[in-house]
C-alpha cells in the first residue's frame, strides 16, 4: 500500500511567506518559553529537594559525632550461606 501526501509547497505571494514565517518563529519562541519554565521549575525543584534533605538529616549527623546517639546499631540479622567456588551448588 502506498502513502501519497500532498506536496508542500511554499507559497507565492510574499504577504502569506511572511506571515508563515512569523507564525513558525512565534511557534519555536512559545515551545522554548515552555521549556525553560520546566527546566527552571525541575532546577528550582531539585535545589527545594536537595536543601530539605540536608535539613532533616544534620541533627542526626551532628549527635553521632557528639556520641550521643540512642538509636541502635545497624545490624543485618539474618541467614546466610557460604557458597565456594568449584562446587556446585544443591539448592
């Protein structure tokens, strides 16, 4: 099956290339507008996310250097096998 588009062809009168063309440059100005708002909102909400975290976290690091943490160690409890090499495994 073949796909026939119709031909685009630039106009001829110079008052419509004129006015194509304007709408083409305000159409690539509005898409860049629109994309550095969503950088500047992703930017604005990465350094929002960045600050909050540092926020939340600097007590804590500030009372484990003081050694007056009461929380309890960390430690991963829990079942483990030593497999070695050459062996096959069974499980």
């Amino acid at each position: 099956m073949r796909y026939n588009l119709p031909s685009l062809r630039r106009a001829r009168h110079p008052l419509t290339r004129l006015i194509s063309g304007l709408l083409g440059i305000a159409a690539a100005a509005v898409m860049l507008v629109f994309g550095v708002v969503a950088i500047a909102v992703l930017l604005a909400g990465g350094v929002l996310f960045v600050v909050w975290r540092y926020w939340n976290r600097r007590p804590a690091a500030a009372s484990v250097q003081a050694g007056t943490s009461t929380r309890a160690p960390k430690i991963i409890d829990g079942e483990f096998v030593v497999i070695r090499q050459g062996r096959p495994v069974s499980h």
